[in-house]
C-alpha cells in the first residue's frame, strides 16, 4: 500500500479508488444477469431461501464452481448473527470488497509492468487506462466469475514478476502464484487458455527450471482439489464441476441455445462498446504492441491465445474478454510506447489524447453513477418497507416479466410478499375488491394515476426513482419516452 500512495501517480491511483468506492454504492444490479443468478441466487439457495426449482438450469447441471457463493454466503451468515442482515447491503458490500480488491492489484500489477514501458507517455497512460478509462470503475466493482477470475490470474502473474526481479528466487511466490491460478481457473474455467500461453511462456521464453515448473503446477492441482471438494459440499455430492461445464456447453452445445456469432464477432462488439474512438484507438495500439513484441512478452503469450481460442467458440459475448483485460490495456501501453517513437505519432498523440479525453469522461461519470438495473431501487424500497404479516405486489401484465419474475423474485423478494398481474388499469378496481385483506402495492410505468380506477380507495404515490423536481421539467417530452417507474399503496379511505 505504501508503495501506491508514494508513487508519483497516487493521485491517479486514489482517484480510482474513489471511483471504484462511487460505483460500488450507486451500481445497483448486474452487467449481465449471470453476476445475479448464478452467484447471488446460489448464496440465498445456501441460506435456505430457495429451492432448486428457482435456480438457473446451471444449477440442475452442476457446472457452476461454488466459491463465490459461499463468500457472498459467509458475509451474509456473519450478517445474520450481527442483526443487519439485508440483500442489498450484501449486494453493496460485495462491490465495494471487490472494487477495493480489484484496485489493489491493478495499482500494484501497473507499477511493476510499467517499467518495461520506455516513454513516460506510454507509461503514464497506461495507468491512467487501468485506473480511471470510462469503463474500469464499473467493470472493476463487479462481483463476477470474468472479474474475479481476472483479478486472480493479474495477481499471480504479479507474484512471478516481481519473484524474477530479485536477485535470488524463491519457492514461496510459485507456491501463492500456484494457488492463486488454481482460484482463478476455478472460478472461470476458460482461464486456462491464458494459463496455457503463460506455461508456454515460462518454458519457452523465461525457461524457468523444471522444478519452478512442478512446484507451481502441484500448487494448481491443491487449489482445484480444494475447490472439488467445496462444490461437492455444496452440491451435496461429488461432482466434477469442470467436467460438467465441458459436457453441457461442448457436447450437449447448450451455450449455443443462447446464439451462435461469426468468429469476427468481438471487433465490432468492442469497437461500439468500448466508445469509438477510444475503441478505435485501443484496438491499433493493441496490434502494434502484440506486433512489436509477440517474441517475449508474457503478457502478448497470454493475451493473445486466450482471445483467439475464444474466436472458436460459437456464443460469444464481449465479457467473455474481461478476465484479460489488464492485459490488453498493457499490450496497448506497448503499442503506445513504439509509436512515440515516431516523429509524426509525437505530433498527433496530444491531440488523440485529448479527444479521447473529452469522450472518457462524461462516460466515466455516467457509468460511475447511473445503475445499471434502476429498478433495484424499487424493489429495495418494497424490500424495506412490505409490512411482515403479508402483502402484494401488482403489476400491469405487460410488466409482468420485467419486473416481478426477475429481480421481484429470490433474494431481493421481501418476505410474505406475493406477487400477482392483471391485464389492465380497467381490472385494478375489481382486483382490490377481490383481495380487501393483504396491503396492496401497484407498480407501473403509466402515465395514468391509478387513483382514477379505484373506488372507495386511495392510491398514494410511496417510490419513484426520480426525484419530484425532476420530473416538473419535461423538455422535448422526455417523459414520455421513458420508462418511469412509480409504486403506489393502495388502501381504504
């Protein structure tokens, strides 16, 4: 820590920190409904809060690595026994742990391979790329497979740098960095693509010794029979997690249910994703660093087979990319650091640079504040605020699938709370004099109040996301293009 704080990019550093801690409080929800399903839903199944007919059909498989279920299950179970226990809080406090986390290893990964970086423009953009890119704060607090898997892997791979700079070598950072690989294999099984050009890397171009070699492979195999034995566990019988995942998606082809994509996928993906020209720009630094040094850096023999192999795979998706990220964003520092050899690169960066500049950072504060999944704050409020003895949440049947069966339900479903829908704002005034006994909480996207359908009750407005200001100044109509959501309680008169 004090090596980061007394860098002379600290003041980069500790504005990612404090990026990575803003994202984790206001970004509510997932990137992808896996960091949900797959992990939060797993951990409330462990609490006794679900059975196995409400979880994802990974769970039926058993192909699904438990370790980061049972982190989230431990921090909740400590809730628990605290008194404080609440799914969002739980949801937060796994942001904030892996943005703090993930910022650690990045900061302390950035000041060992920056080294290597000749100009001191390429070096000091790298860590700016690593710390405050649009998109890095966001990535970096999420508590998923890709990240956590990421993360692991960077980290390992900084124990075996810093391990070849000393003058003498040690066992101690192949046993950790072993271990450490194992975790990250585990966690996100195509990591072995990149740990497969890592080994290549170690034999071929540092020729490490054999006995490095076996130390650091025996310390892998620890940590995947550690892992084993915790899916067995969690599962309740043995299982072969790997195997499994292999089977479904490669023989029974089941990721291939969800799409199949060209092999050339990932470049327009990326270049619409990531912001053109920021895309653009990072794309060509890219293929100037692997080009300029695919004969012996390591993070070029990791980077490159690990996307490649992922050309082959029928469904694609851009976060399938993640766990290299770090390291695309160095061989793109390397790319960087040949063209600022050149004259006429020398004379256009300031001006990259700046354009660049000008579209990062709207983005940045954006994608540091706005949730991805707004209606968590809703769902948050009725979690809070749904009284013990029982009630209802109705939703338009339009609604129905957006809102109830997927976040409404699981974790985040306040207790003795039944969920329900009717077809139209016509049916809501029958529908309560149906159902007088259990509290009554409507939630649309309408324009229309409510309170025009119900007789001999009231509709109180209790949630909306935005603020009663905001909503008094609809320039252009923007209301009427948005999806405003809005809770009202009905009750007697």
């Amino acid at each position: 820590m004090k090596e980061i704080v007394q860098s002379k990019y600290a003041r980069y550093f500790l504005a990612g920190l404090a990026f990575n801690i803003i994202c984790a409080w206001f970004s509510k929800g997932f990137y992808q409904a896996d960091e949900h399903y797959q992990i939060l839903e797993f951990c409330n199944y462990k609490l006794g809060h679900a059975t196995n007919a409400t979880l994802p059909w990974e769970f039926t498989q058993q192909m699904r690595a438990s370790l980061l279920p049972y982190i989230a299950y431990v921090i909740a179970k400590f809730m628990q026994v605290s008194g404080f226990y609440n799914p969002f809080t739980l949801a937060f406090l796994l942001r904030l742990l892996t943005g703090i986390a993930s910022w650690f290893v990045i900061c302390k990964f950035c000041l060992l391979a920056s080294k290597k970086l000749t100009s001191p423009t390429a070096e000091k953009l790298f860590i700016l790329m690593c710390t405050l890119l649009w998109f890095i704060p966001f990535l970096s607090v999420r508590f998923t497979t890709e990240n956590i898997s990421g993360i692991l892997l960077l980290y390992g791979l900084y124990l075996l740098l810093r391990n070849f700079e000393q003058p003498a070598a040690s066992i101690r950072p192949y046993i950790v960095a072993g271990l450490v690989f194992g975790i990250s294999f585990f966690i996100r099984f195509q990591i072995l693509f990149a740990l497969a050009g890592l080994a290549a890397w170690l034999v071929f171009v540092k020729k490490i010794k054999l006995k490095y070699i076996f130390i650091l492979a025996l310390s892998v195999l620890v940590a995947i029979g550690a892992n084993l034995l915790l899916d067995s566990l969690f599962y309740g019988k043995m299982v072969v997690t790997p195997y499994n995942y292999y089977y479904a998606n490669i023989v029974l082809h089941k990721a291939a249910d969800f799409g199949v994509n060209p092999w050339w996928f990932y470049f327009p993906e990326f270049i619409v994703k990531a912001a053109p020209p920021i895309s653009i720009v990072l794309l060509l630094m890219f293929f100037a660093g692997v080009y300029k040094n695919y004969k012996t850096n390591l993070a070029v023999w990791i980077v490159v087979p690990f996307i490649l192999l992922h050309f082959f795979t029928p469904h694609k998706e851009l976060r399938f990319l993640f766990p290299v990220l770090f390291l695309f964003l160095y061989c793109a520092a390397l790319g960087v650091d040949y063209f600022m050899e050149k004259a006429w690169y020398k004379k256009a960066h300031s001006y990259v640079y700046k354009l660049c500049v000008v579209v990062s950072v709207p983005l940045l504060i954006y994608q540091t504040l706005v949730p991805p999944q707004a209606t968590l704050y809703y769902t948050e409020y009725l979690y809070n605020n749904a009284p013990a003895k029982g009630s209802t949440l109705l939703v338009l049947k339009n609604d129905y699938d957006m809102m109830i069966s997927g976040l409404c339900q699981g974790i985040y479903k306040p207790a003795e709370m039944e969920t329900d829908q009717i077809d139209s704002l016509e049916l809501l005034n029958p529908y309560i004099l149906a159902h007088p006994v259990k509290p009554i909480f409507f939630m649309t996207k309408q324009r229309i109040n409510p309170q025009n359908f119900v007789q001999g009750y009231k509709a109180e407005m209790v949630y909306c996301f935005y603020p009663s200001w905001v909503l008094k100044f609809n320039i252009n109509n923007w209301e009427a293009r948005s999806p405003i959501w809005k809770i009202y309680q009905i009750s007697p008169n």
